[in-house]
C-alpha cells in the first residue's frame, strides 16, 4: 500500500510533495505559537531554532518554491478543470486553499519581507503587538484554521489509502483538533502579556527598540507592498477563472457519447477523462482516491470503443499491473475519450449509497474463530430433521452469545459450525478479544454438556482454530443481494487449525500471531508446527487440550 502514496503523474507528486513541506512547517509554527500559552521564554527560543532552517539558504528555497510550486498547481488545477463539481471535503479544501492567500500574503509582508528590507526583528511578540487590537488579529486567527484544515483534509486523503492510516485517525483526530488551539491559546495568553507591556508603557521604547519598529515611512511602504502582491493574486485567479471559462465554452463545441452499462447515454466534453464526464453528468462513479490514479476503485471494462484510447500511461500502466487487469479494462480517472465509448463501471453504485464503497472491500488484521461440531453426522443419523435442527439451535444458542460478549461477530454459520470474527481498532484487541471467546466457550460448553448429561443425552465435543492474519470485509455478491463478509488466506488457516485439533483429540489451537498480537512472549509455551495443506509456510500453534482452561495455559506459559 506504501506504494500508492506515489502513484500518479508528476503533477500529483509535486502537490504531495509541496503540500508536506508547507503543513509541516504549518505544524512547527502553530507549536511555536502554542508555547506562549507556557513561557514567553519558550516561545522566543523555539522560534530561534526553526529560523536556523527556515531562515537558511537552502530551507528558504525549499519553503518558499514548495509555496509556489503548490499555489500555482492550484491554480493551474482550476485553469484546465472541466468541472467544478466536487465531494464535500475535496470543495472545502479547494474553498479554503484559495482564501489562504488573502490573509497569507500580508503576513509575509509584515514578517519576512520587513525584515529582510527594513531589517525588522520579527520575533513573535513583535507580530502579536502589530495585530492586536485589531481586526487583523481575528483574520490572522482564521487564516490559522483555514491553513490547518486544508492541510489536515489534504493529509486525510493522502493517507487514507494505506492500511495503517484508519486505526490511527481517532489519534490524529485529537491531534487536529488540540494544534489549533494550543496556538490560538498560546495567541491569546502572549497577546495580553505583551501588549499590557505597551499600553503601560515603561516598557514600549525599549520593545520598539528591540524590534526595530518601523517607521511611519517604512510601514506605508509595507502597506503599498501588501496591496500590490495582494492585487497581483486576484489577477492571477482572475486568468486561471477565465481560463476556466474560456476552456468550457470551446470544449462546449465538442461533445462525445458515452453509454453506461446498466446505466444512463450522456453526452459530454471531449478532454474530460471518463470519472470527471461521470461526475458532471450525476453519473455516480466509485472513486476512493479523488481521481488522482493512485487506487483502481474507478476501473472500467471498455465494451466498445477501446481501439480509439491511446495505451495506458506508466502511472496507469503501474496500478492496472497492481490488479492484474485484462487488456480491456482502464481506470476511468486517466483515460480522455475522443470518440464514442460504451462502458462497465467495475464497482457500480446502482443507485444505492453505501453499495459502491462497502463493495470495494476494506484490508484489515483481525482475529478469526474458526468451529465444528465433532461427530455431527454420527450423532444424528437416523434422527429428525426438526430435531437435528432443534439440536443445532440449542448448541448455538449456548455458544453464540460468549462470543458476542467478547466482542465478536458471526460471520457465517456452516452447518454444524461457525466462523466468527473480531473486528476491532488494533490487532492487539482483536487478539484479546478472540482469546477471550474462546475461553467463554469452553466454559458454556461444559454448562451445555451438563444439561445434555442431565437429559441423558451424549455430550457435545468441539474443535476451535484461532488465527490473525490480512482479511477483505466487504459486500460479497449481487447488488442488493450482497451479505456483509470476509474473504483471504487466514480464513483457510483458521479452518486447517481447527481440522488439527480433530487429529490431536484437542478443543483449541492457536496460532503464535494471535498470542504475538496480545502481547505474549512465545519462549515459555510449548508450541508446536503445522504444516497446513493450502498454507505456504510452516505455522506455529499452542495445543489447549481444553478451551475452558486456556486463561491457566496463558499464565503458565508466562512464568
């Protein structure tokens, strides 16, 4: 998954890459703020160390072209869009990236470019004392925000395409939240204290002298600069809006058709690729990574019409080899019709919201309990159908609800067994949370089994196969009629585990993974190999002779 982070053309690296410098020194910056709310001492120092960076040759052209480089692709970007319909986030993103400039540029004049002309000493209380008081302190403030949560949505779409960046946004979350108000806080506590010291005023000559305050000349000038760099980026989006508009009314000329199996026939520009005609048209079309060809999730059968698409690029070529596609098959973020084109979305809404993205499946590492019944078929045969069924009912009614209480789920009933998962934020809890199933059920079996001793009835001997490992969750079947489940190679382990146990006269084998996961060490149980028919690799796995008494085998494993 590491690899999709850099998928795409040179124009959505140069954009990652711009946009990681900026929200980083963002996040140094807004710290640097922050520490008002502790030490003004703190403030000034920090502030000291980021400028040896910021301030040096090469970390100002690094920042500052990482500025221009990502302004002007935004630009560039709003120049040659066929549309501007947009998700949500991508609209409030787009939306905020462009008001950034219009407080940003005022800064950099009051701040760097006073200070390398006029020699200003622009250390932190020297900004506070220039803007308090004052509208701009508010403006100064929402710029804060507005700078944060377009690198926060931006970092959000970057990263949502690896495997490890959803278990961490509850984590980043709370970071997201607490950066921008330890700035504001530390703001607000620095603001009082400084700006007391002026309006007392035994302190301000020494203050301006320390700051090199400008003089009223100095500081027209500044507002003179202000203003031009300020117009000079209205008439910069001004060109990139007509340049928009101008595209439109010449791409109108041309249109091409496109018809959607099981779908609507549209009619659309030519230049557009095939996810922006969807999208323009209300099409709905499954995109997970914004169209940006770092994820195949918007792929397309080209049922006729392919001989007119030039070969794919190498970004395409990369993440269609990534999924094994056949000849016939393009990623519809990437491909521009000319001529008419009839189309198979791979992942098709149907109408429904919710269908495309559950469709798509989502990677995650959890636990797996794998079930049986021993003896089944002997047990029953010759009995009733109603009762073999009254037998099953009563077997997963005992055993069933010690695995909800741990936390899992049944996945699938498989005659006289069961396949549960445990989904939870780590792999450690879900661990845990399997280990914790399997003692229950042990312990209900052995109620069950006194209650069939007591009718007089045979007791009931099971197998459990306990393993963690890479699993798909997704809707797995026709559109409406597609069940929620799992898919991948730990589901097979899971089953070879349990068909052990049979061999072994046991009730539990657990994979070493599962017992790594929930924090055991392995030197102090006695584990054994398997070679497991359809698995690879050799696994290790802890026999427990009975499921009830795994929490004494753990402690003892431990000591």
């Amino acid at each position: 998954m590491a690899g999709a982070l850099w998928q795409g053309n040179w124009i959505s690296r140069t954009r990652i890459i711009s946009g990681l410098v900026l929200f980083t020194y963002a996040f140094f910056h807004f710290i640097n703020i922050g520490l008002g709310l502790l030490s003004p001492a703190w403030m000034a120092d920090f502030q000291d160390i980021r400028q040896l960076i910021t301030r040096s040759l090469l970390g100002s052209l690094v920042l500052y072209a990482a500025l221009i480089l990502h302004a002007g692709l935004a630009l560039w970007n709003l120049g040659r869009r066929r549309s501007l319909k947009l998700r949500f986030g991508e609209a409030l993103q787009t939306l905020l990236g462009f008001l950034i400039p219009l407080q940003l540029l005022s800064h950099l004049v009051f701040t760097r470019y006073s200070h390398e002309i006029y020699g200003v000493n622009d250390e932190m209380p020297y900004v506070i004392v220039l803007m308090w008081n004052s509208p701009e302190v508010w403006q100064q403030s929402a710029l804060l925000l507005a700078v944060w949560i377009h690198g926060c949505i931006g970092l959000h779409y970057w990263l949502r395409l690896t495997r490890w960046w959803r278990r961490l946004i509850p984590w980043m979350a709370g970071l997201a939240v607490f950066v921008p108000g330890f700035a504001l806080a530390g703001l607000l506590t620095e603001g009082r204290r400084i700006y007391d010291l002026f309006v007392e005023g035994s302190r301000r000559p020494d203050l301006m002298a320390g700051f090199n305050w400008p003089g009223r000349d100095d500081f027209a000038a500044l507002y003179q600069t202000d203003g031009r760099w300020f117009t000079a980026f209205l008439v910069l989006l001004g060109l990139a809006a007509a340049a928009h508009v101008l595209n439109r009314l010449l791409r109108r000329r041309r249109a091409v058709q496109i018809r959607y199996a099981f779908g609507p026939e549209i009619r659309a520009e030519r230049g557009m690729t095939l996810l922006e005609m969807s999208r323009a048209h209300g099409v709905q079309h499954t995109s997970l990574c914004g169209g940006k060809g770092r994820c195949t999730t918007c792929r397309v059968v080209i049922d006729d019409g392919a001989e007119d698409l030039p070969p794919p690029a190498p970004p395409e070529a990369r993440s269609l080899a990534a999924v094994k596609a056949p000849g016939n098959m393009r990623l519809a973020c990437q491909i521009r019709p000319q001529a008419p084109l009839t189309v198979t979305r791979m992942f098709r809404p149907d109408g429904r919201k919710g269908r495309a993205h559950a469709s798509q499946g989502s990677e995650q590492q959890l636990a797996i309990l794998f079930l049986d019944m021993r003896g089944f078929t002997a047990r029953t045969a010759g009995q009733l159908p109603y009762d073999v069924v009254f037998l099953l009912n009563r077997f997963f009614d005992a055993i069933v609800p010690a695995i909800v209480a741990a936390g899992g789920t049944v996945d699938k009933y498989l005659g006289d067994g069961l396949l549960a998962l445990f989904e939870a934020q780590t792999p450690a809890r879900s661990a845990r949370a399997a280990l914790d199933a399997a003692t229950a059920i042990g312990t209900a079996l052995q109620d069950f089994n006194a209650q069939l001793a007591a009718d007089g009835e045979p007791a009931i001997r099971i197998g459990i196969g306990l393993h963690l490992g890479e699993l798909v969750l997704g809707e797995i079947g026709s559109a409406g009629h597609a069940p929620r489940t799992i898919i991948g190679g730990s589901v097979n382990t899971a089953s070879r585990l349990e068909a052990q146990t049979k061999e072994l006269g046991i009730e539990l084998l657990i994979s070493a993974r599962v017992l790594q996961a929930a924090g055991y060490g392995l030197d102090g149980f006695a584990l054994r190999e398997f070679r497991l028919r359809g698995v690879a690799e050799p696994l290790s796995a802890l026999p427990v002779e009975h499921a009830a008494a795994l929490p004494r085998t753990l402690a003892a494993g431990q000591r």
